[in-house]
C-alpha cells in the first residue's frame, strides 16, 4: 500500500523529487513491521532528475506549472491525459462559477422585485385604505344632507374628485356599502 503526498515544496530540504519512508523498526535496523506501508512523498521543487524517472520529474514539472498552453509540451502521454482532463475540469469549474454568479443575479434580483412588490402592495393598501376613508366620509356627510362642494370643503379635497366620488357612492344610498363603492371606483 501507498500513501503519497504530493507537495509544491521541498519538506525535507534534500533537493529530491521523492521520499519514500517505510516503517521501520528503531531498535533494530533490518526489522521492517511487514505492514507493506510505503510513504512517499513527492516534491515538484526537486533537483535531482538523474535519480528519478524521467517521467516522475515531466508529471512533478506538470503539476508545478499546469498553465501551458498545449498538452504536446509533455511527453508522456499520461501527463497528457491528465492536462486535457485538467483543462476540461477548470472549463467546468469555470461554467460552475458562471452559473453561480447568475444564480447569485437571479436570487438578487428576485429579492429586489419581491420588495419592490412589496412596496408597490404596501402602497396600494395604504391608498386604498385613504380612499376608504374618504369615501366613508362622504357617504356620512351626504347622509346628513351635506352638498358635494360642503364636503370637497370638510375633506380639503377637489370638488371634481369628490364629485366622482359622490357620484357612485349615490348609487349605493342609504345602505353605502363601502366595499362595493370602492370596488366600483378602483
């Protein structure tokens, strides 16, 4: 079995391209545990290529510094393998970070109409709950016998508004029914 760990600096300070560790007995030198555990570690800053095969030190090469611009740059063909399913994976990568940012967009601008919708509603609510008042008013002060100009005076509105007001409201006397009034008019 193997463990191996791969780093983008020299661990140990020797200068090789691998480190290979198997465990060992410290009281006596020749005695291995057996459990056939071999750890190796891998360093892309290594300068001993004459001990290594050329192609550990062309995949530690690849791993350093994957940015070229073609995978004939290496020979072996498994690092050529692995630098076109690099390049395929970071185009993925890249489409993932896209649709993020989109559905990052997305969910934005959804928050943003939701409160404008929001906003419009509160709005909406707020003047027709002023129009209910107007109109309940108008139906009280025309119940008592009070003129449109009388009321458009009591109300501080325009008599043309209140007229079209009244106007309506007339059709439900003397019950007015407020909500049919305002159905009516909005």
């Amino acid at each position: 079995m193997y463990i191996i760990f791969i780093c983008d600096f020299d661990l140990f300070g020797y200068g090789k391209y691998r480190y290979t560790f198997q465990n060992r007995c410290r009281e006596e030198e020749g005695l291995l545990l057996g459990d056939e555990v071999n750890t190796v570690f891998l360093n892309t800053r290594g300068s001993n290529p004459e001990e290594v095969e050329p192609e550990l030190v062309e995949f530690l090469r690849f791993v350093k510094d994957n940015t070229g611009k073609d995978s004939n740059e290496y020979r072996d063909n498994r690092v050529r393998m692995m630098y076109d399913k690099v390049k395929k994976l970071k185009t993925i990568a890249e489409m993932e970070v896209n649709y993020m940012a989109s559905s990052w967009w997305l969910e934005e601008e959804k928050e943003r109409a939701y409160q404008e919708g929001e906003a419009k509603g509160e709005a909406r609510g707020e003047m027709k709950g002023r129009m209910r008042k107007v109109v309940d008013l108008c139906c009280r002060k025309l119940a008592k016998g009070k003129s449109a100009a009388e009321i458009a005076d009591d109300l501080e509105c325009d008599l043309s508004q209140i007229s079209e007001i009244l106007e309506v409201v007339q059709k439900y006397a003397p019950d007015y029914d407020i909500d049919k009034i305002l159905e009516e008019l909005c």
